[in-house]
C-alpha cells in the first residue's frame, strides 16, 4: 500500500488494484488539488475543504453518509461523530471513516471535534493506521489527537489538518502533537509505503508526511 498526503484532510491511499481519496477539498483553501484518479471517494462532511468529490476522476464511488459499505473488496465502515464538542451544535456531524484494504486496518477521522466515545472506540478495535486531525480550533488539538492515538493504540499514526505553507485556514501547527507524542517533526517523505507484515510492533509509530 502507498498513501500520500495531499494536504488538509485529503490522503490518496493505492492498494493493488484500488485506490481511495479521503476529503478532496476546493481550491478556496489555498491549496491546489493535483488531477486525481479513484475508485472510491470518501467525504467526512460537508465543508469545502473536504467535500469537492467532484474533481476526482474516474467515476468513483462516493460515500457521504454514514454506514457500511464493500466496493471492489474493500470495505468501508462510516462511523458517525461531531465536528464540535457541543453534539455538533456549532460545527454539525463529522464522520469517520474506518477501512479494510490489503489485510491492512485504516480509520480516517475526518475533523473528530470531540473525545471518541466507547462505542466509537470499540468499532475501531484493531486499526494498524490512524489519521487523525491536530490542528485544533475547527477539530480536537494536538494534545487531544494524543490521547485519542492512545486510546485506539494503532500501529501508525499519521497526523493531518494542520497549518502547512499555502494554507489560508487558520490552524495549529503540529508542534503541541509532536511534543506530546515525543516525537521530532521531519514531514520529509511525500509517500508511505507499508504492508502489513511490516507494521510496527510495539509502540504507535508516527509517521509525518510532507504535502505532495
């Protein structure tokens, strides 16, 4: 599997034979999304910077709600959230995204706003990778997104939506979640690629992409 990070919450994850794109977002946020190809497109919510299915090529499917889901044997499993930590009063739903591909388990939480729930822990029970929100003001911090890679104790955790160079949404860097995580930032490597017999096998390993 190869996952690259296209900035904001938008990854291009390519197994095999499939390939799936998280949050493609518009170019209001001041980032420019690179011409794509899928098979499957996921979108957590209904802002502009995760929302812009549209521009992905290839007459994917797109999954916009929450529920479960099999496209060309990969399954996909849309739990529900909030975008706030007022039961979305003020920012609405969020939801997270939890795959299956290649043996590999994945959980793409969309802008989590809020401490997962038991129930939500549960049914991600098992996940080898996370990608998880630190920037704060709009979804949890980096010190949240820590202890959230702490409940779910994942083999990898790959951070995202936070301040990066071109960036017009005003976030957190990722320093407060380096620190917390005890890790240094690098962000040096504009692909990730991983099977599963290469997962980590101890402590969650964070793995900082650079945008591509």
């Amino acid at each position: 599997m190869i996952i690259t990070w296209l900035g904001q919450a938008c990854f291009k994850i390519q197994s095999k034979d499939v390939t799936v794109i998280t949050d493609p977002y518009d170019a209001g946020i001041g980032l420019k999304l690179p011409r794509l190809n899928a098979d499957i497109v996921t979108v957590s919510h209904d802002h502009h910077d995760h929302n812009n299915a549209g521009a992905i090529n290839g007459n994917p499917f797109v999954i916009n709600q929450p529920g479960e889901y099999e496209v060309k044997s990969v399954f996909v499993h849309g739990i529900p959230s909030y975008h706030d930590d007022k039961s979305g009063a003020e920012r609405g739903n969020n939801i997270i995204y939890f795959f299956q591909i290649e043996e590999l388990k994945l959980a793409h939480l969309g802008d989590l706003g809020a401490p997962l729930t038991d129930d939500q822990i549960e049914k991600l029970e098992g996940v080898d990778i996370v990608f998880i929100p630190v920037g704060g003001v709009y979804t949890i911090d980096g010190k949240q997104a820590a202890e959230v890679v702490s409940q779910l104790e994942p083999r990898i955790a790959i951070p995202m939506h936070f301040k990066i160079p071109g960036l017009n949404i005003k976030l957190q860097g990722i320093d407060k979640f380096c620190d917390e995580m005890g890790v240094k930032q690098n962000g040096t490597e504009e692909k990730f690629k991983i099977t599963k017999k290469e997962l980590p096998s101890e402590e969650t390993q964070v793995i900082i992409l650079k945008p591509s």
